[in-house]
C-alpha cells in the first residue's frame, strides 16, 4: 500500500547539518569510491515512490542488501561499491536537506515527501528528501534509484522469514546478517516507582550501530562487534521475547521494541495499577532484556 507522508511529519530530517560534519561524510565516500578507505561501515538506504508504491531499500558496505525491510540479500563488492560511487558522483553531502516545496508559505503544510535518501559514513549520517511540488532533483533520483535496484536484484531469490523467533535464532546462529536487528529500548523517566525523579534514557540498536540518548543528556554513538550483537539476538530468542506479554507489571518503565525483517514485537513494562504481579513472566522479561540495559553502561 503506497504511504505518503507529510513535510511536517519529516521535519526532523530537514535540521541543519554542522558543516564539518557534510565535509567528514564527503570525504568518507570519496575516498571508499577510490578503494583507499574501508566500506564495510557505510550504510545507504532510500524510501522512495517505485511504481506507485512506497518502497525501502538498503545497501551496506559489508555487501548486504535489504529488499522493504523483508529480504536480506548479498552484494559482491563491485555492486556495492558501485552504488558508494554514484554518491561520490552525485556530492551527495553537499546536497540541501529537501529539494522542492511550494514556494507559498501557507501551504506548506500539505506538501508530501516522494522520496528519501540516506548516507551513513565516516561517523555522519545524512537525510535528503525530495518533496511532491517544486523542484524535483534528478541526482536524488539516480542514487534512489542505485540502491533500489541494487537491493531488489539482490534479493530476488532470498525467502522472508516467517516470525520474530525465526528471525533472532536466524541471527544467533549466523544465518541471518546482524543488520536485519532493530532494537528499542526507553527506561526511567520518573515513570516507575524506583526511577521517580530520575531522567530517563533511550538505547537505539540498528545493526552494528549503537545510539545511547539519555534524556537531556549528550547522544553517544558506537559500533558493537558482530559477536556482542549475534549474543543480543541469542539472549532475545532464549528468552522467547516474542511471546511476552505486551504489558507486563514492574516497579519501573522499560519499553522494548525488537524488530527482525519485518517482524515486530514490542513489550511495555511498567507499574499498571490493578493488574497481578507475574514474577516468572516478570524475571523472564528482566533477563532478556539485561545484556541491552548494560550497554547504558559500557
């Protein structure tokens, strides 16, 4: 079913970019076009009107490929490279924020977005979105279109996984790539009877990537090894993280949401009044999600 989405809704990718930041992006994909810096740590994705239809689609350096957040694929080397090329070639650090937009002000509000296009690299990352009106960039457009089709002809002939369980055991054991994992998790914030007064803090797992945000508190990044990020999926899939409770009683808020290819499972643990204690299901829940709460830490 084709999405759209508003210029409102995607205002946050439009924020200023620091500009020493647009010069560490440009210069990470320029020298990985040159094949004198490593790829595997870029990541370029686009959601992008194709046919009609929104679609998502993902190429990392490593040389794997994700079809709509369904299908993992691989790439050789020279397709990948070949789409951190086109980057190169199109100066996509040096691209605005947006391109397009009516030009009166009042409306604005109703101008949708048709395509997005993203670069992780060198440490940065960069969001450029062509809106419906105004001027539309043909670059933007080649380089959507670079990744779409580099990930849709990897992924062809790769079977979806059926389930969460699947897809965490898949992980674990090695058969699916660590950059199908996406894990959330907020705790505190004064929402719980032991964390009342205390900010809260927010962890953001995509793949190797780690973000560690505590409320009102400077934003950590780092990159996890593969093998601390295969025993997140290992502890998730003994734990049987899919089937717990949505809800769940605890003295304090912890919201997890753990998604692999398409599968999705969220669980809210916090102090609900009037519901019964389950301890079992309670430490079950704790134990899972303890290797995540201590990367606040490390």
């Amino acid at each position: 079913m084709a999405q759209w989405f508003t210029a409102l809704i995607l205002a946050g990718v439009a924020s200023v970019q620091a500009a020493d930041d647009s010069v560490r992006l440009d210069r990470a994909l320029r020298t990985a076009a040159r094949g004198t810096a490593a790829i595997d740590d870029l990541r370029l994705e686009t959601q992008c009107l194709d046919g009609g239809r929104f679609v998502q689609a993902a190429a990392y350096g490593s040389g794997i490929a994700i079809w709509n957040g369904e299908r993992q694929g691989t790439l050789t080397r020279a397709q990948a490279l070949a789409v951190v090329k086109a980057f190169a070639r199109e100066r996509f650090a040096s691209m605005p924020a947006s391109f397009g937009g009516e030009e009166d002000e009042g409306r604005r509000m109703a101008v949708k977005m048709t395509c997005r296009v993203r670069a992780v690299a060198g440490g940065v990352s960069k969001d450029v979105i062509q809106l419906e009106e105004g001027r539309q960039s043909r670059a933007l457009k080649r380089l959507a279109t670079a990744i779409l089709d580099a990930a849709r002809a990897a992924t062809q002939s790769s079977r979806p996984i059926h389930s969460l369980d699947e897809g965490l055991t898949s992980i674990a054991a090695g058969r699916l790539a660590i950059e199908t994992l996406r894990i959330t998790l907020r705790s505190g914030g004064g929402a719980g009877v032991r964390d009342a007064g205390r900010a809260g803090w927010v962890i953001r797992l995509d793949g190797h990537d780690l973000e560690v945000e505590p409320d009102g508190g400077p934003l950590v990044r780092r990159r996890l090894p593969e093998s601390d990020v295969r025993e997140l999926a290992r502890v998730l899939a003994d734990g049987r993280f899919a089937q717990l409770p949505v809800n769940i009683r605890t003295p304090d808020l912890t919201d997890v949401t753990v998604a692999v290819l398409g599968h999705e499972h969220g669980v809210q643990a916090r102090p609900f009044a009037g519901e019964s204690a389950q301890p079992d299901i309670e430490a079950r829940f704790q134990r899972a999600v303890a290797p995540l709460m201590s990367l606040r830490h490390q």
